[in-house]
C-alpha cells in the first residue's frame, strides 16, 4: 500500500488523530483492518479540530475520496432518526411517555397498547422481527407496517430490551409521517441537514446520490455474514425481508427511505450533529432542540444482556450508551450510535465533543471494537486528557 494521502485539517495538538487516521490506510495490528477510502472529523467545545479524508473510491485506487464524498452509514441513522424525535418531543408534537398508539391508532393492539415512545427508542418495546413481511420484500409498501400492527411483543414491553436492528426505523419513521404529514427523509433534509448544513439522507435525491461511495461488502464481518448464509440466526430472521442479493449500493437502497440502516452521510455530517447534541441542542447559533429536552439524552434507560446477539447492551432514549462492547472513547458518559460497515458517530456531553468517522468499505469484526475506530478515539482521547493535565497544573 503506497502512502496514504490525506487532506483537510487537523489544528495543532490534533496530529496523532491525523497520525492514526493516516495508520488506518497503511497498517497496524490487525493487517486484516484497512481503510479503503475514508473520513474522520471532530469538533471539541465548538471548534472543528479534526476533518480528514482520504484513501480511494474504488479498489484499484484511482478515484480519490473526495471532500464531499458521502457513504453509507447504515445503524447510525438510528441516532439521526432518533435526534429527529427529540426535536418533535421538544416541539412537543409527541411526548415519549405516550403510547406509540397515540400518533399511530393501528399500532395499539396485541399487547401493544402501552408501548411508549421512550420504550421504543430504548428498545425495550419487544419488537425485534416483522414476522410476517414475506422474505425479501422490504420495499413493498405498507407491508412492514401492517405487520408491526398486527405483531404481538417478543417479550413484556418495558421488562427487557433487545437491539431492534430492524424494527426501529420503520416505525419512528411512520410516527414521524402521522404528526408531521412529511417523510422523516424529507424532514431530516428540512429541519435538520439543512439548518446545519451537512450532508446526510435518508432516501437520496439525484445530486445526494451522485456524491455516494460505493459501499464494499465484507462477507467476513459477522453480520453481514449472518444476514446472507447464517439461516436461523437472529440476524437473519430480523432481516428477513431485507432482499438477500441487495449490496447496499442498489437504486431501492439509496433511494428510497428505510431508517433504520440506509442513512448516507459523512464524518463532518456526524460530528456537527453529534456536537449539536453534546452541546444541548445547539451549533453554530442554530438551536434544533433545547438543553431540557436533550438532558434526556444522557440519562441511562436499560443496561444489561441485549438480547440482540446476547452481548453487553447498554441505551439511553434513541442512542446507544458506551461499554465494553460499544465503547464511545471508553468514556462512560458518551452515546452515539455504531454501523456494521464500521462507521460511527458519538458525542461526548461532559468534554463538548462531537465525533464522526465513516468508511467505504466494511470491517470484519464488530465495529465498537475495530481497531479503525479505536485507534482513532484512543488518540483523541489522550489529546484531550493532555490538555486537561495542562489545565489544571496551570490552575495551581
């Protein structure tokens, strides 16, 4: 591997998360882990100290990784979709103590009824598989939300929590459609992309989709891996109607809207809307949420054996909390969200930090524990604990 060339910028005290991004391409310790064609950005208290990119578009590397290059980032658009409901909440066109069957009469029976938004952002609603949506058929329309409707929960809703891989987006987005009349694609691109002034989306206009990398698969990455050949497993019985020949590159996929896996965006889009939530709502003069409603955001909902997977889970209300297993920078207070191709966007509401990274193509492992992203959080988070130890020797 030639080396990597990388552009952007990283201010002074910043080199090592430079120097960790630029390791990504050219080696480290697990030879097996190595960025294509990537970006990683940072913004700590309000300033942008870290928006890296580079490596290549395709496998021959001869396509650069441009500035506005966008990817997608499969699971963390749970925590854009879910941002996308605090700002609702704050508007208050929901409340998350009320039934889902509040805004969305169909969906209350079965033992449905009191399922309550925070429940469903928490993943504690017990409704991991659309059982009845026949395989491959994600883009029928109506379909997964008439089984949703007739669905009874896996479990006692609010006793226990599983990670609702699948679940998730198709009903935050229909709540979304039955207070607001729009799309969550069109809202996300309305009330959020737009007001920051990022690139993300959830269904792709013409000009979005021409900025898209191709996505590179990994049938190694445990998850995928289950999704395609792995038949009884969790993985591919929630997935199920998810096509099994779709790469993740096709028109439905950047197209059309499914919100829990087909947001696109890049690591600049996360890290200002990572730091937006970080510092109570507000960037740059922009205020999408206020700090009351965002507080909410911090407080721990559910920790203990997701049942996704049976591994250490850990959530607040529409994000995933860090831990050994998700681990955010090792830093117990920051929540994000992680993408099975690797990606990840998280904020840390106690230093002021809005992190993003994405990646074209897929890791093989979990991504919490990739050393793509570890490596890159470790440096920053000895940067920052360096500064911190200049701070207080200077105080005294």
């Amino acid at each position: 591997m030639p080396n990597a060339v990388v552009s952007g910028i990283c201010k002074d005290g910043y080199e090592a998360v430079k120097q960790a991004f630029i390791t990504n391409f050219e080696g480290n310790d697990h030879p097996g882990e190595r960025d294509l064609g990537a970006c990683v950005s940072v913004i700590v208290e309000g300033e942008t100290v870290v928006d890296l990119w580079g490596g290549h578009l395709d496998l021959n590397r001869t396509i650069p990784w441009k500035e506005d290059t966008t990817i997608c980032v499969f699971s963390v658009t749970k925590a854009v979709s879910s941002f996308c409901m605090y700002m609702l909440h704050d508007r208050k066109l929901i409340d998350f103590d009320e039934p889902v069957a509040t805004y969305w009469p169909e969906f209350g029976q079965n033992g449905k009824e009191t399922i309550t938004i925070r429940m469903l952002l928490s993943h504690q609603a017990g409704l991991m598989y659309a059982d009845d949506v026949p395989e491959g058929m994600l883009w029928e329309p109506g379909l997964i939300e008439r089984a949703l409707e007739l669905k009874e929960p896996e479990w006692p809703p609010g006793t226990d929590a599983g990670y609702h891989s699948f679940t998730f987006g198709p009903i935050v987005q229909e709540v979304v459609k039955r207070v607001t009349g729009r799309s969550l694609g069109n809202f996300i691109r309305d009330e959020v992309a737009g007001p920051l002034g990022i690139s993300f989306g959830i269904g792709l206009n013409n000009e979005e989709n021409a900025k898209c990398a191709h996505f590179f698969g990994n049938d190694e990455n445990g998850t995928l891996k289950a999704f395609r050949f792995d038949v009884g497993s969790i993985v591919h019985d929630c997935w199920k109607s998810l096509p099994r020949d779709e790469d993740f590159n096709s028109d439905n996929w950047r197209k059309r809207e499914f919100a829990s896996l087909n947001g696109h965006g890049n690591a600049r889009a996360l890290a200002r809307l990572f730091y937006c939530i970080a510092n109570g709502g507000e960037i740059d003069e922009v205020r999408l949420s206020s700090a009351d409603t965002i507080k909410g955001a911090i407080q721990q909902h559910w920790a203990g054996i997701d049942r996704f997977g049976d591994c250490p889970g850990r959530f607040n209300a529409g994000f995933q909390m860090s831990n050994e297993y998700s681990p955010f920078g090792r830093r117990a207070q920051n929540f994000g969200f992680y993408g099975i191709g690797g990606s990840v966007g998280f904020c840390d509401p106690v230093n002021k930090v809005g992190f993003g990274y994405c990646c074209n193509r897929s890791i093989s492992g979990a991504a919490g524990t990739s050393q793509l992203t570890v490596g890159l959080t470790d440096a920053l988070y000895n940067v920052l604990a360096r500064a911190e130890r200049r701070r207080e020797i200077l105080s005294h």
